[in-house]
C-alpha cells in the first residue's frame, strides 16, 4: 500500500526501474489512477496542485512533475527540455522543440517553444480547444514575455490565480495544460529571480504585483527637510515628502528653523517589520565671543544615516547624504550672531507583505529644499529624496 494512503488499495503500486513511473530512482515506488495520491503528492510538493474534474492519469501530469529534474532536492533549476520527460510521455504527442523570434507568437500545442530575442508575447488561444494538450515555454529573449489567452483563464499554484495574462520572465521556463474547459493550467515553472522595483521621489504611481509572487519586500523613506538659512531674513528650510506604499506611510522630515531647534524627524505607521522615525536636526547655535564661530545644525539622520553638516568658519549647510536625511543649517554670518537649524530626516517603514494584493498605490516623497541666506548670512543645505523600493519573491 501506498506512503500516502491508508484505506484505498485501487491503486497499482510496485516496484519499479529507473525510467518507469515513480520517483526517478531505482526501486521506486510507482502510482496509477490513484486520485488521493495524486492530490497529497501535488499539495506537499514544491511544484503545482492540480484537481480536475476528472482523475489525470500519470502520463499526463505525474512523470511530467517527477521527471522534469527540476525538483527542489536537485537543485536544478535549469530549463526544462524534452530529453528530460521519460521514454513514452504523451505517446503520439511528445513536445518538438520549436524556435521563434516572431514579435507575437501563436502557440503550437505540443511544442516546447524556446522563445528567443524579438519576442514579446505568446497568444495562448482559446481555453475551449485542444483539450489535454501539452505546452513547454522558455524564455531566452533577455526580457519578460506577456503570454496571453483569447479566452479562458489561466491558473497558478500553489496560490490559485484567475488571470488572462502572466509575464515569462527572462530564462525561466514552464508546462502549461489545456483542460479544454476555457483553463490553462500552469503545471510546473522554473524558479523565477526576485523582481525589483524603485523609484526615487517625487514621484508616484501604481505598484502591479507579478503573478506568481509569494511576498512582497517593501521599503519607504520620507524626504528629508532642508536646512535653514542664516542671517538677518533668512528662511527656513522646506519639508520632506511623504512617502507611502499601501497602507504603509513614512512622513518627510521638517525644514530647521533661521533661530530655534532643528526640525523634527518624519513619523511612520503601517510596517509589518520595521517603523523608524527618522532623527532630530541639530538647532541653532549663538556665538558668545567675537572670535567663535557657530557652525549650522547637523541635518537629521535617517535609517540610512548621512546627514548634511556644516563647518564652524562660515559656509552653507550641508545637503543630506543618505536617502531622507536633512541638511545642514546655514553657520553663523558674524561674531556674536546665530547659526541656523538643520532640517530633520524622514520616516523608515519597511515590510513584509505575504499574499499580496494585486496593485499598491504608492508615492516616493521629494526633498525639502534648503533655506535661503539672509544678511551676510550661509544658505541651508538640502534634505535628501525619499525612495519607493520593493522586491518580489517567488517560490
């Protein structure tokens, strides 16, 4: 009787060589038209859990799950080739490599379609023809390939998704059943390479996460606010921006003052893992003797640190350094006068989203700009931009 099962004894089961059905090794244990099997066997796996509506037989799905050595205790995760699949697969219906360069390829199921470069999408067809058909797909154009249907849907494991197109990431391959009843089913796929997205403020937009991701890695800064200027009529140093992804939100840091305390560093809410205010800028300083001289506030130091400076013989404030740190203030313009505060550094706010949505609002905050110089006085330093950045990760 079968590992998996403790009341069915339908099921052929023996031992078997190394090119039979089983587990690839010799002395294997083989299975047949055993749908609890076929069920446990997909659900602990690495690779896809499949049910239809009626029981896949072994030369459909399982030899095609066993022995395409891509498995996760393997290691290799190199493209799936029709050498891989065992003697017999699909009698009569055995995947023929194809090459195509062709802008949109029209799929030919049967073949396994190495997609080289020029290609940019693969139209799938109808969900309502070819039932039981097999299709292979490698991505070798050194860019994403939108695979499209006409109508249907296709559908991802082991998170099931709906969908009417997927991106094919650059070398990653995969299997794709036809059910005949308007679905697609993405039977097993390569690893795919984490995918990046930044933007640095100002900026917005619409975050679209790829199909197939398991979580997402989110982090934002604020911008940092400027530096104040010194001297007589000088101005304070600007806000940061906010930045925020979702519900996720780290506030900008605000300008330092021409006399007073440094600006305040940005709050923050909505992280799953780290929310970081960001720090203080130093303020402002009065030079009690006519041989000292004050230098500007320190910008505020952000997650990334880096805040703007200034030097005590007179000169402007620092820009900040480090995405969402403050700028200096402005030094002293004379003996016996004031040195201006730097502005403070924006929020931090990172996450770990698991099942993420499928789009995210975001926004990537700007920088506060420096404070102008008044009198005989020094301009203020800029604060830094803040930054959007997420990385996708999949199974």
């Amino acid at each position: 009787m079968c590992a998996l099962c403790t009341s069915c004894h339908t099921c052929k089961i023996g031992p078997l060589g190394v090119n039979q059905l089983g587990n690839g090794r010799a002395g294997g244990w083989g299975l047949e038209n055993c749908a609890l099997a076929l069920s446990k066997f997909f659900t602990f796996s690495n690779f896809s859990y499949l049910l239809l509506h009626r029981v896949p037989t072994p030369c459909e799905l399982l030899l095609l799950m066993v022995q395409t050595r891509f498995a996760a205790e393997a290691g290799d995760f190199r493209p799936i080739a029709p050498s891989d699949l065992p003697n017999g697969f699909l009698a009569g219906q055995g995947l023929t490599t194809v090459s195509y360069v062709a802008a949109t390829v029209n799929a030919v199921w049967g073949e396994y379609e190495v997609l080289n470069p020029g290609v940019t999408t693969v139209n799938l067809g109808s969900g309502s023809a070819n039932t039981g058909a097999m299709l292979g797909l490698y991505n070798n154009s050194g860019g994403g390939i939108n695979v499209t249907v006409t109508s249907g849907a296709i559908f991802f494991t082991p998170v099931i998704y709906n969908a009417g197109s997927f991106t094919l990431w650059n070398q990653q391959s995969l299997l794709i059943y036809n059910s005949g009843q308007g679905a697609f089913f993405v039977l097993a796929a390569t690893a795919t390479y984490p995918q990046f997205a930044a933007a640095n403020g100002p900026a917005s937009g619409t975050y679209t996460t790829p199909i197939g991701a398991l979580y997402l890695d989110v982090e934002i800064v604020g911008g940092g606010g400027g530096g104040a200027g010194s001297g007589t009529g000088a101005t304070a140093g600007g806000n940061g921006g906010n930045s925020t992804f979702g519900g996720m939100i780290a506030v900008g840091g605000t300008g330092g003052a021409p006399i007073g305390a440094g600006g305040s560093g940005g709050g923050v809410g909505g992280g799953t893992w780290i929310n970081s205010t960001g720090g203080a800028g130093g303020g402002s300083e009065l030079s009690a003797a006519a041989s000292v001289n004050s230098p500007g506030g320190h910008g505020g130091a952000s997650f990334y640190g880096g805040g703007g400076g200034t030097t005590a013989s007179g000169s402007n404030g620092q820009n900040g350094q480090a995405y969402g740190s403050g700028g200096g203030g402005g030094a002293e313009a004379t003996s016996n006068a004031w040195s201006a505060a730097g502005g403070g550094a924006g929020g931090y706010v990172r996450s770990i989203i698991t099942n993420p949505n499928p789009t995210y609002a975001w926004t990537a905050g700007g920088n506060g700009a420096p404070g102008a110089a008044g009198t005989g006085g020094f301009a203020g330093g800029g604060g830094q931009i803040g930054l959007m950045r997420v990385i996708a990760y999949f199974q």
